[in-house]
C-alpha cells in the first residue's frame, strides 16, 4: 500500500519495512536533511518521522508491528495527551518495552491526501511546520478505528 504523493520516479533504496516507492523514501530523506539543518524545525521533527511511519506501515512482520505501534503511540501522546516532544518520546519509550502486547492493525482503507511531498514542497519554515502539523493530524485521524488500542498501549506502565 502507498502513500498518495507523486514522486519523480527514481531507482534507489527504500526502508526495509517502511514500504515506500524509490522517489517517496527519497523524499523522505531529503526533509528530514531539512530538519536537521534548522532548529526551527526540531519542534516537529518527530512528527514527521511519526506520520511517515505510520503512512508506510508495510505487510505484517514484526518489525512493522512495533514501527506502526510506536509511532502511533507517540502520536497520540503528542497530538492527544499535549505532551512535549521530549516528554512524548521518553514515554513512548517506556511504553515500547511492552511491544510484545502490540499485535497488527490492518491499515485504514484511505492513509489522507497529505504525504511527504506536501512537506517538501512547502516554502519556508513556518509552512513547513504547519503542514507536518496538519499531516500528523491527519495521520492520527485515519488511524481512529484503533485509537483505543494505542492508548491502551501508550499507558502501559513499566
Ligand atoms: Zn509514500
């Protein structure tokens, strides 16, 4: 299953179970080089690497399973709870040492209309920063049937 964006078409890698076209893992990379070169963008930048995740989540394998269940839970903690990214990722990780709990979530039939090429094609910080926001959301929104599940998950306690 892939994202809606429209990629040059490109030969190159893709994530091993992030399943992704060649042009979108591209993309991918070359936002997350944009992020890393500005702190403007450090207040989203997990959000981004979350809605991506989430956007591929690939076949059913126990790598996807733990990739899709942690992102999801580190959504909901950022996008539900309001916590800060830094509280968000130290709880997710507490949260990931139950992942043996966490089990396949059949993706949504629909995965929205933003993708990482709305982000790359954004010009300049501030729309860049809003469109993760709204990408994220999105993300969170799609994958509502298992709201429930994942805050189940993400209130594990160690
Ligand atoms: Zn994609």
């Amino acid at each position: 299953m892939w994202c809606k964006g429209s990629f040059a078409d490109a030969d190159g890698p893709t994530h091993k179970y992030m399943q992704s076209t060649p042009g979108c893992w591209a993309a991918f990379g070359r936002v997350l080089a944009r992020e890393y070169e500005d702190q403007r963008f450090f207040s989203v930048h997990r959000l981004t690497v979350d809605a991506y995740a989430v956007q591929h989540p690939g076949v059913p394998s126990r790598q996807s399973i733990q990739s899709v269940g942690v992102h999801l839970i580190r959504l909901c903690l950022t996008l539900e709870s309001g916590l800060l990214p830094a509280q968000a990722n130290e709880a997710m990780i507490s949260a990931a040492k139950h992942k043996s709990r966490f089990r396949w979530l059949e993706p949504p039939a629909s995965l929205g209309p933003l993708t990482i090429a709305d982000v790359e094609a954004a010009c300049g910080a501030d729309e860049h920063i809003a469109v993760v926001r709204n990408w994220a959301n999105q993300m969170w929104e799609v994958w509502s049937p298992y709201h429930q599940a994942v805050r189940t998950w993400a209130s594990a306690q160690s």
